[in-house]
C-alpha cells in the first residue's frame, strides 16, 4: 500500500512539472492525464451526458469536469443536476461570463481536457446553417475529441 502511495505522487509531481512546461511553452493538444469535460445546460438530457461522461472518464481513468453557464442556476432543477455530478465526483467548472465558447475553451487549455461530452439539440433548418458549438470548439482545439449526447 506504502509503495502504491508513493508511485502515485511520484506519477501527480511529475505531471505536474510536465503541465508547468507544456503552458510555459504554449504547447496544446499533448495530453498528461485524460480528463473529459461535460457541458450541463439545464435541460433533461444534462442528467444523461453528465452519466455518459462519467461512463466515459470511468473507462479511461479519467478525472471528470462539468462546466455549467451560471445563468443555469435560476433554471428549476439544476441543484439536483449539480448534485448528480457532485455525487459522481465530477469537479464543477462555473462559466461566468457569458461567452461560452470562449470560456469552454479556456477551461480545456487551462485543465488541458482531452474529452468533451456535449448535448446534440435537435436542429431546424436555420440552425443548421449556424456552426455549432462542436464545429466553434474543433476550429479552436483541433486535437479535442468531443463525444456527442442525443437530447431525446
């Protein structure tokens, strides 16, 4: 058990020596640990991806973040979708300013995630001829792989 704890602080210094380096010297897209991201919106389908992507992070080992947009927080249900990814030992990403895609992509940079778990949400016509936020993410992160969770 001694020898177990030692290994994993040695593993935890040393990726972390190796984090330091990689944003001292810009350089993205290299991954020290898995770690995957779900995106919680509110909606029914939050309580399915934040499940999917512990399912996810589960298979690889991963630590599993959950970002939510705190306009969420006035929506009737969120606690209890907080509590679930609490309850799933997710650590919880607030996104405070708004601009989503731009605060996704700092958390990812900052956290450097390799997985990201989004809510697909039914699409008319219009809305295809939009980008969407798996489209606006991959332009800016292009070794993301981004795992994709029906709304129905």
């Amino acid at each position: 058990a001694l020898r177990q704890l030692v290994l994993q602080r040695a593993v935890s210094e040393v990726e972390q020596q190796l984090q330091e380096y990689m944003r001292e010297n810009h350089i993205e897209g290299w991954e020290t640990s898995e770690k995957v991201l779900v995106l919680l919106d509110g909606t029914p389908a939050s309580e399915v991806a934040i499940r999917r992507a512990w399912r996810l992070a589960h298979a690889f080992d991963a630590e599993l973040l959950a970002a939510y947009p705190i306009s969420i927080l006035k929506v009737q249900g969120t606690t209890h979708l907080l509590t679930v990814a609490m309850d799933l030992n997710a650590q919880l990403r607030p996104l405070p300013s708004g601009q989503l895609l731009e605060d996704l992509v700092r958390i990812i940079r900052e956290e450097n995630v390799a997985h990201v778990t989004l809510i697909r949400q039914p699409t008319g016509l219009r809305d295809r001829l939009r980008r969407s936020l798996a489209d606006g993410l991959l332009d800016r992160l292009p070794h993301l792989d981004i795992h994709l969770v029906s709304a129905h």
